[in-house]
C-alpha cells in the first residue's frame, strides 16, 4: 500500500513498474499528453496622428486572466490607447500562458495643399480641387454651397469655401475670388 506521486512531469510516455506482494512486476505505459496553451487573437486598429484613438482587441476562450503590457485587465477591447507595442498574456485556470505582441501604429495625417489662381481680365469660370497628398479613411467634402464633390467650379465672385474630412481631422479651405467677365463690344 506504497502511494508514490510523480509531479511536473513533462508530456511524454512513461513506464511504470509496480510489484505486488507476491513479487510480481507489472509494467503500465503511462502517455501524459501536452495541455493545449490557451487561444490568443490580436486585433488592433491605428491611432489618429497626435491622439490616443487606437483599440486593441483580445479574443480568447479563456477567461481567467488578461495582462496587457504587464497591467491586469478586465476588458478586452480596450480603447484610446497610443500608437505603439503592447504585449498581451492570457493565463488559462491551470496556470498555462499564451503570450503575443501587436502593434498599434498610427495614422496618416490630413495633408492637402490648397489650390493657387492666377486670375486674370478674362477668367470666366474657375476650377477649385484642393489636392489632398495624406489622408485616414475615407473623405468627406462639404461646400459652401451644399455640394459634397471634390472639387467646385464657379463663375461668380464672392467666398468660397470647403470643409474636407477624414477619420480623423477636419480642415477648411477658404477663397475669395474676384472673377471679372469681360464683354467684347463689336463695332
């Protein structure tokens, strides 16, 4: 009635001899299979330049503990967090780790360069597309008149304006022009 415990064995197969009282010797292949490490997923969608908008998502079938960058968390989508590295550790009920790094990079700026005229004594319309060089996501136009195109055309003096939008930022552009119409008398 010998009880012998074997701990922190690794997987693998064992034999095990055991000898009964009347001398006799059996023998047991024991097989200890590997314990699954836990399932991690990362996600992560980029931060807005000189904001902290970036997210980070966990996905995991274990519940137990979390650990980001060192810090315990309970969330697992967690937001507003600055561009860079982050280290993501899951740890199942029985102690085994899933460990993984993600980075959450930034976005590119709203970067438009404005449109120059040379307006002269014979302009009669002009064409105003702002030339947008960068940009996060889609873009949005809004003109002073209620138009949402890229670019406007007019034939009129007066202000003109547009408002362009991206994920992230918001510019205005504004014009004064003064577009003379010439009219040509015939003799």
């Amino acid at each position: 009635n010998t009880l012998n415990e074997f701990e922190n064995l690794s997987a693998g197969q064992y034999i095990i001899q055991v000898q009964n009282e009347l001398g006799c010797i059996y023998d047991y292949n024991i097989i200890i299979e590997e314990t699954p490490l836990p399932q991690l997923n990362l996600f992560a969608d980029n931060s807005c330049p000189d904001q902290n908008t970036g997210i980070l998502s966990v996905e995991t079938a274990t519940t137990n503990d979390l650990v980001v960058n060192g810090w315990p968390s309970q969330n697992y989508i967690l937001n507003n967090l600055m561009p860079g590295a982050y280290q993501v550790l899951v740890r199942d009920s029985i102690g085994c780790e899933s460990e993984d790094e993600i980075i959450i990079g930034e976005l590119p700026e709203l970067d438009i360069v404005s449109p120059e005229f040379n307006l002269d004594c014979y302009l009669t319309e002009v064409s105003i597309k702002p030339e947008v060089i960068s940009h996060a996501g889609a873009l949005s136009y809004l003109w002073h008149n209620g138009s949402t195109n890229n670019q406007f055309k007019s034939s009129s003096s007066g202000l003109h304006s547009v408002t362009i939008s991206d994920l992230c930022k918001t510019i205005e552009l504004e014009w004064d022009l003064n577009i003379s119409i010439e009219l040509e008398e015939s003799l």
